[in-house]
C-alpha cells in the first residue's frame, strides 16, 4: 500500500527480492525431487542447495537440516519424547521458559504432565538458578529455551543454560526464528542440540520452516508420516519453491547482516527515545540484550487494541505483540511471567523494523505516537 509504514516486521517481512527469483525459477521445473529422472534430480537439486545454505548459515551439517510447512511444525517436530543424544537414553519431559512461543508451550508431543514451566527474570530473561533446581531430581529433560523473545526481543542465556542442561544429561532446543538473520547464531557455539527456523523472518515465502539438529541425535518422532522423505523425518512432496525462496532469503540476510545490525539499532534507540518523550512510555526488557529491531512498549492509560488501531489509521503497522493469536488482542503471556500487572500487559505494544526501515519511517512513527499520545491515554 502506498505511503504507509510497516513496523511489524517480528510478526513477517516483506519477500526479499533474492527469494521472489528463486521462487519464480522454480515454476519451469516440474519434477518431484524424489523421481529419479532429470526432472526429479533437477528439482532434488534446487532442495539440496537450499539445505546446504541454511546449514552453512548455522553451523550444522545438511543431513541434519529437516524442511517443514513452518516454524510451528518445526518445534512440534523438535518437541519430540524419544530423542537421545550421543550417549544418553531418551528424555523423560520438557522444560520449556514460560516465555516460548505458544507452539513451545504446546509442548508438541509430550503429554501435559510431563511438561514444566522454567520461569523468567522481571527482565525477561530465563532465570538459569530455576532451570538448575527444576534439572535436580536426575530425570533427563529436553528444555526449550528461544534465541530471542518475538515480543520483547530479549536475548535468552542460551549458552549458559546449554552447559547446565548438558551438565544434567539433558538436550536443549533452541528456537532461533527470531534470531535468524538479526544476530549471529550458530548452533555449535551456543551448545544446542536442536534449533528450529522460519523462512518468513528473514525475507523468505510463508509456509515453510526448519529443525536443524546436531550430530548424533536419533529418536525424533515424524509428525507426518507416509512417506520417507527428509530421511524419514518430515513425509510429504518438499515445497521446492518454498524452500529454495528459503534457501535465497538465508543468504541475502546473512550477507546484509552486520550492517543491518547496526543500522537497526541506532533506529531502534532512537526510537525508543522519542517514545519515551511522551506520556512516560515505558519500554520492555531495555535493561537486558535484545535484538536490534525490536521495541516493546507500553504508557499508563494505553490499550493495546486502541493504540494498534490508531497507528494504523496513520498508516504505520504495528502489533500489540505476538501475530499468532487469531488476530485477537488479548493480555501477553511474556508480560506476564515477567510479572507485570495484567492491565499493563494489556496495554503493550511492539514495533519492529528490518531491512527497508529507513529515519523517515521512524520519524512518521514518533509523528503518529505523539498524537496518540495527546488523545488515547489519561492524564
């Protein structure tokens, strides 16, 4: 839509010009990447390179990188109760940070009593003294802790709670959506065993994701079964033009990475600054590291559904926090196992920039914020 602004680049972004090409390429191919013909083997192709780009991207071999619908059924997929690693039996629950993304608190196929809530900091940190008594009573856990918070952009411990997992005989998934191609992330280096990824993140199509493993983990349990593709581990026709759209947007982020992280977040803080300008706006986890791009806010009086409302009639798009919600604005979780009030959490809203964010965007932003400001909230 011509001259509005888009701020709500957490929930999805724009389809990177890099993808859009890949995509449309794969419309003259018409082979089934499991045929052995020259069809087939092309369309295999266009599958494998894409693999070996995320692989390469992470730090994880291609065998270990399974494609999916979406990031939902990639934790689903990771969620799994028979998972062993090099040298361990299979895990007995999952410990999951009570701010996971609502397909982590799902628990994928664990049963609910086999499931325990890891609590967070007022920061929105996972507190790692609770992971360590909740890991005491010797029974192998697989815990879920994100690379990143989708509301509050707080970076999570994901190292340090690596060593007091494994230290514990347990594996550790790390859902890396937020992460991808906003900081640095290598599964080896911050010691997960599994991670999970989403194309539409990052400048990829929607419907398409990715669990990415690290060697010598065995026991996942397919959530689609019927065929053998992916090795048996995810059955169903690969999306081809999905996954090589995937394949391009993880290398066009991963090249334009360190100077978007810098860009983002000198736009970032001056946001924050102007918000803070008006009404006592107060904003979320700044006491903490966060991604670059992302500011959750709030001021006393707002409503979230108000606000989001009146941003939009500006022409700037922003969220109320989580887009996975059925479009419903209702109190956010992450706030309040941070253990803010539920009238404040009520009152929450999140802006995200990326790529094509530019200063007049965040100017018309502030511009719109003022305003709102002057006639939504109480004195």
């Amino acid at each position: 839509m011509p001259n509005r602004v888009y701020l709500d680049w957490n929930a999805t972004t724009p389809l990177r010009p890099e993808a859009r090409t890949a995509i449309v390429a794969t419309y003259d191919r018409v082979g089934n990447p499991s045929s052995v013909h020259a069809e087939g083997r092309e369309a295999r192709r266009l599958v494998e390179e894409a693999r070996a780009t995320l692989a390469a991207a992470v730090g994880a071999q291609p065998r270990n990188v399974v494609f999916t619908s979406a990031g939902t059924e990639a934790n689903a997929l990771a969620l799994s109760p028979g998972l062993r690693g090099p040298s361990g039996g299979p895990v007995e629950r999952l410990l999951v940070s009570a701010v996971e993304h609502a397909s982590v608190l799902a628990g994928g196929r664990f049963p609910a009593d086999r499931i325990g809530l890891i609590q967070v900091t007022r920061s929105g940190a996972v507190d790692l003294e609770d992971l360590k008594v909740r890991l005491k009573d010797g029974r192998s856990a697989l815990v879920s802790i994100m690379a990143a918070n989708n509301e509050t952009g707080a970076l999570q411990p994901v190292a340090e709670a690596a060593s007091v997992v494994h230290e514990a005989g347990g594996l550790l998934h790390v859902d890396a959506i937020q992460a991808l191609g906003k900081i640095p992330f290598d599964i080896r280096r911050v010691g997960a065993d599994l991670a999970t990824f989403s194309a539409h993140k990052i400048g990829g199509p929607k419907g398409v994701g990715a669990l990415v493993m690290t060697e010598g983990i065995t026991g996942l349990e397919p959530v689609l079964r019927g065929g053998g593709q992916e090795l048996n581990r995810r059955a169903g026709t690969e999306n081809v033009a999905g996954i090589a759209g995937f394949g391009a947007a993880v290398k066009a982020a991963l090249q334009a990475l360190p100077e978007d992280v810098k860009r983002m977040a000198t736009l970032r803080d001056r946001l924050e600054n102007g918000l803070r300008g008006v009404a006592r706006a107060t904003v979320f986890s700044d006491d903490v590291e966060r991604l670059p791009n992302t500011v959750l806010f709030t001021a006393p009086g707002l409503k979230a559904e108000t606000a989001v409302i009146g941003f939009d009639l500006e022409g700037i798009a922003v969220s109320s926090g989580s887009a996975c919600s059925s479009g419903k604005v209702q109190p956010s979780h992450v706030l309040s196992a941070m253990g803010y009030d539920p009238a404040v959490a009520q009152g929450a809203v999140r802006l995200s920039l990326g790529w094509s964010t530019g200063p007049e965007d965040i100017n018309r932003a502030l511009e719109a914020w003022r305003k709102l400001g002057n006639t939504l909230l109480k004195s």
